[in-house]
C-alpha cells in the first residue's frame, strides 16, 4: 500500500530534521513526503531543502499566510496546500506535525492494519512526552483517539468523510464521521511517537475560547460541552479553562456559528457521545 505524508510546518527548525530522519527511516518508505513551510521566518525551509538533495520522494511547498497561531485552523489550511501538490496513486494519506520522532516500524505496522481489515478508516499510535527524563503518555485525550499530530486515513474513507476541516475540533469531527460512515477507528499501544513539543505550547488566550467553539461546531450541545470542557480542563491541570470552553460554546451559539457536521451527524454523534459517558459512569 502507498502512503503519502503531508507535514504543515511554521518555525520548526528546531526539531523538523527529527521527523524528517525518522520517516527516512522507516522499514516502509512513504511515496511521496510533502513539507508545507507556512510562513516561517527561520531556516525550516533551508533544512528541509537538504532532505530533498537525497531523497526523491521529499518535496516542499512554501505557503503565505498569516503568522497568528490558532490550533486547526491554520495547520489544515497548509495540509490543504500540500494536498494540490499529490496525485491520486495513493492509498493512505497521513497528516503528520513537524515535532514528532516516529519508531522506524510506524508505517509498516499501520500499513498491516489496513490491509488486516478492509473497514478500518483511520490507524494511529499514542503521543509520548519528555518528563524528567522519561517518555511518558501526553495523556490529554481517550485511548480509542488518534492525537491530531500524526493521522492517517485509508483514501477512500478520507474521501468520505470530507477531508479535513479548517478548525478546532477537525481531529475530532474527523473520528466521528469515520463512525457515523461505519469506519472503524484503531489505535495501537505499541507505537510509541515522542511528541517534542508538548500540545498547545503555542496557544494564545483568543486559542483557548476556540475549543468551546470547537465543542458547538461538533454539534455536541451544551451539556455534553460542559462534561468535556471539565475533563479537558482537569486532564490540562487548568480548571479555569472550562470557563473560557464554556464562554466559547456560548459565543459560537449565540452568533449561530456554523457546524462542522449535518443535523443527521449531529444527532448520531450526541448520541454517540451520551453512549460513551454512560459506559464510564456504568
């Protein structure tokens, strides 16, 4: 199976040559790697230039855009640059963030998933962070999640569900239209991915009042946003986030912001959701 890899990148000099040994480096190459320099001011373009002096299957496309950081929005935008730039001999597409150090087995064992069962849509490993010298969990999210910074999607799921959408919560939407399709989503334990930049290490406080509108967008509701606004809130160690997730939610709904999802979608994914929390609580 091919697979295809489009990495956003902004000011990753620091860590990109990381990601980008480590995907030369796998037991199964990829066929194409796109690099999507988004308006960097350092030298993340000239690093990624030596990469493709030696490897064929590596290309990079530099993007304009504004130098504002809001989680989603901007990351997808460039991943939907680096999309004008592939072909359709693919049959995986992998979204991958320029901070990350895959074990050199990622691909292959995601690539033996696929091929094990032809309903899995979407495949991914967990994300580990330094602590005190140890690679622990950066348990911010359920095991049954894929963390938005390395996702792959069989092609014609990926077709399905829309592609990806330019905002908060498309790591989630994304998931949950693979299930309102009957994709079925799989994560595996075994992949260790060390994630060098701990998530939301960028985010404004404008970012913050984002994955309330995010909780909105999805179609969730206001007591379904106020649970997950709470365990997100704990999970971060920062109770006072769920007012700003909160006051997000409520600015979305009261300027009739419009969902990612169709009323259909919604609905299911409520519903889904009631059926997640009750499994916990029982």
């Amino acid at each position: 199976m091919n697979y295809y890899i489009i990495i956003p990148a902004h000011n990753e000099a620091q860590f990109i040559s990381l990601t980008l040994d480590s995907l030369i480096s796998q037991t199964v190459l990829p066929s194409k790697i796109i690099v999507v320099d988004d308006n960097s001011t350092d030298t993340t373009a000239e690093i990624v230039k030596t990469f493709i002096e030696k490897h064929s299957f590596i290309s990079l496309v530099e993007r304009k855009s504004n130098a504002i950081h809001l989680p989603g929005s901007k990351v997808i935008q460039a991943f939907h640059e680096g999309e004008k730039h592939i072909d359709e001999n693919y049959d995986i597409i992998v979204k991958v963030d320029a901070d990350l150090i895959f074990p050199i087995n990622y691909f292959e064992t995601i690539i033996a998933h696929f091929k094990s069962d032809d309903t899995i849509g979407m495949v991914g490993g967990f994300a580990y962070i330094e602590k005190n010298g140890e690679w622990i969990l950066e348990n911010l999210t359920d095991k049954d999640h894929i963390r938005g910074a390395f996702k792959a999607y069989r092609k014609a799921t990926f077709k399905q569900i829309g592609g990806l959408k330019p905002a908060m919560g498309w790591d989630t939407v994304d998931e949950l239209l693979c299930k309102f399709y009957n994709w079925k989503v799989i994560t595996n334990e075994s992949l260790h991915v060390k994630h060098l930049k701990p998530t939301g290490a960028n985010y404004n406080k404008t970012a913050r009042y984002k994955q309330g509108e995010a909780f909105y967008s999805l179609g969730y509701g206001f007591i379904i946003t106020a649970i997950a606004s709470l365990k997100l809130a704990i999970k971060k160690k920062k109770p006072l986030l769920f007012i700003d997730y909160i006051q997000g939610f409520l600015k979305a709904k009261f300027s009739k912001k419009e969902l990612f999802v169709t009323k259909e979608q919604a609905i299911f994914i409520r519903n889904y959701r009631w059926k997640k929390i009750k499994e916990k609580l029982f």
